[in-house]
C-alpha cells in the first residue's frame, strides 16, 4: 500500500498500458484471421479454376483414349456414341470402369441427350465408382451423333473427385 | 491521469472505432475474395477452354470425314481422280509404272470431302494430322477481357485406327502377281494359283473372273474401319490390273 501510495500516477499508467496491451494483442489476432482466411479463400477460388481446367484435360483424354469396338480400333468417344444409338449402357460402362481403373481416378461419367440434359432430364446412361459425391469437379463436352437425327447431339458429363 | 499516458486511451478507443466502421461497411459493400493468379485463371477458363472446345469438334468432325475419305480412296484404287494408266470396266488401273502416292492422294480426297478450311494431311501409322490454313479465334464474354483474342491454328489430330501400310502391302502383292502371270496364256488359271485369298475378282462379294482383253478387274479386302454407323466395315480396294 506505501508502494502505491507513493507512486499514485504508477497504478493508473499500469492499467493504461495493460489495457493497451490486451488490446493490441486482440487486434493482431484479428487481423491475423483476417489475413488467413482472406488467402485460404483465395487459394480455394484459384484451385477450384485449375481443377475445372484439369478435369476439362481429363474429360478430353478420356473421349480420345482409345479403344476396340467390334473388332475395329477406335476411340471412346465413338464408343459411347455407338452404345448411345444401340442402347448398349453395359458396354459403355464397362469401357468406362477400364478406363477409371487404368488411371484410378475416381468419379461419375454420365451420357444425355443435349435436350434432355438442357431440360434437366435423367441421363440414358451411367458409370460411376465414387463413394462421396462431394469435392468433385465437372466437365461438360458435346458428340456430334450424325448417324441419329433424333439425338443429332448429346451430352457428355464427366465428373472427377479432387 | 497522468497525461502523458492519456494517448493510450484514445489509441484503443480510435481501433475499436476503426473495427466497427469497417463491419458495418462491409456488410453494405460487397468485398468479394479474388482468386490468385486471377488474369492467369481466366485465361485457362474462358480462351483455353473454349479452344480445346473448339478443336474436340474439329477432330470429331474430321474424324467422320477421314473414315469416309479411306474407304473412298480404296474404292478409287488410290487415287482422288483417275489413274494415269486409264480405267477399264470403270475401274482405276494399277501396274507397274501406274501406283498412287497415297498421302498425297489421301489428302486431296480428304480436302474433297470436308467443308471448310483445307488441311494438309499427313499420316503416322494408325494417326492422321491435319494442319489447317486458316486460325481459330475465341472471345471472351467477361466484360473485363472482351477486347482479347485468343487466336490458334486450327489443326486436328484422329487415331484413324487403320494403316496405310495396307496399300504397300497391296503393291508388293501387286507386283508378286504381274511378274508370275505376266504373258501367261491362261490367266485365270494363274491368277487362280498366284493371287491371295483376299484378293477377289470383279467383286468382293461375286469373286467372278471377267477380263477385258488382258485386264481384269479386281477386289482386294482389307481391315475393318469404323463406318458412320459404329459397326465395321470392310476397307476394299478396287482396281483393274493389265496383264500385257
């Protein structure tokens, strides 16, 4: 108490600078989180570009990659229009499953009609071998179908987990 | 208060002011999170994208027109247009002196067939490439870049999965036969003998000898092709051959 008595403008300069101190401290707490989640963010907007442009790449692979059909070499994207024509999804999906297998990829490939997929309707065909349909991206591609001119289009989508 | 330390009241009480002015700004204006690399990112998604897009149909639809083109040019005996040697029973005639270049042939026949641009075509085994005159163009419908062009050559690259090698093959067996039936009194007979099994008179389906003077007419079978109907069909070579 002498202490304090004494020196009576110490205390109140004492509480000022802890209080300043606490303060402060918050302050740079919050401007940390800030910061890091600002750049968290940012890395998430930029990944989420790169991975529609990489499965976009893999989509492409996947359609060009060849395969046999009928005894005549040929590449999976005549493949799927001709099981599409013939009604044949057991074909397409188990080219398909080959091909995620080969590359072990994970992720769905699903075959519209163009009008139906613009509709919002179901899919003709299928193949998927993904547990959880969240985190993955999707790639959008149309097949000219000049021997169907019913279907003169249809729609590919391939979906990939990250 | 000692007033020397009265600025340590106003430092906090000017940062907690600060705090909630831009809280309540930021409730009313919008401030978005920017990616990194943004003008990178934009250009992969909306020039990059669409490009590869745009070249995808190129090798789809060159892809339909190759195919054709092949079986078009083996029913020609090679050739876009008529053999040097002339034609019997409206047949392109194959000899010695008379064999096509068949890239070159393949090419013009091609170029024929496709609407649009003209290409040159060259062939790697079972992979066809074909390099176009004019460019692609892609824009952009971001506001920000709709002044940029994205500007690419528009070529096309398709595994055919056919070789061209079969036409050397066809030379070879060509040549095998002229130098064995060649002045031989009984044609048949030694085309009979001599020909491969592959090789069928007149037709591939009839396979019925018919001569014109010393020229007979010929269907050789070759691999299968993918036909616009996703079945395969069969490439046949058709030509007369002199026998002098």
């Amino acid at each position: 108490m002498r202490l304090f008595k004494d020196k009576k403008g110490f205390l109140d300069d004492m509480m000022d600078f802890i209080f300043m101190t606490v303060l402060l401290v918050l302050g740079l707490i919050l401007i940390g989180g800030v910061l890091y989640f600002n750049v968290s963010d940012n890395k998430d907007v930029t990944m989420e570009k790169i991975n529609f442009v990489d499965t976009t790449r893999t989509h492409l692979f996947f359609l060009n990659t060849a395969t046999n059909l009928n005894g005549v070499q040929t590449t999976m994207q005549d493949l799927i229009l001709y099981a599409f024509n013939k009604n044949n999804p057991n074909l397409f999906e188990a080219k398909t499953k080959g091909f995620f297998n080969k590359y072990d990829l994970e992720g769905a490939v699903e075959v519209y009609n163009a009008q139906d997929y613009i509709q919002k309707k179901d899919y003709k065909m299928s193949f998927s071998n993904r547990f959880i349909s969240s985190g993955e991206t999707e790639s959008v591609l149309q097949l000219v179908n000049p021997t169907n001119k019913n279907v003169p289009l249809i729609t590919v989508v391939f979906k990939k987990n990250e | 208060m000692n007033k020397k330390a009265s600025i340590f009241h106003w430092i906090p009480l000017f940062l907690i002011g600060a705090f909630t002015f831009f809280i309540i700004m930021s409730h009313s204006v919008d401030v978005s999170v920017k990616e990194k690399g943004e003008w990178q990112t934009t250009f992969l998604q909306d020039f990059v994208y669409q490009g590869e897009q745009d070249l995808h149909n190129l090798d789809q639809n060159a892809g339909i027109v190759l195919r054709k083109s092949v079986l078009q040019l083996a029913a020609r005996g090679g050739y876009y247009e008529d053999s040097p040697c002339g034609k019997t029973f409206g047949l392109n005639k194959l000899g010695l002196n008379c064999f096509p270049e068949v890239s070159q042939e393949f090419g013009l026949t091609f170029n024929e067939l496709f609407k649009g641009d003209t290409f040159d075509v060259s062939i790697e085994g079972q992979e066809v490439r074909g390099k176009g005159k004019k460019m692609l163009n892609v824009t952009s419908l971001n506001p920000q870049y709709n002044m940029a062009i994205y500007e690419f050559p528009q070529n096309f690259h398709v595994l055919l999965g056919y070789s061209f090698n079969e036409y050397e093959v066809l030379k070879s067996e060509l040549l095998e036969i002229l130098q064995k039936c060649n002045q031989n009194n009984d044609l048949n007979a030694c085309l009979d003998q001599h020909k491969k099994v592959n090789w069928k008179y007149t037709d591939c389906g009839s396979n019925q000898f018919k001569v014109e003077g010393r020229t007979v007419p010929f269907c050789v079978k070759g691999s299968k092709i993918l036909s616009e109907f996703g079945n395969g069909a069969d490439v046949e070579y058709k030509f007369a051959v002199d026998f002098p």
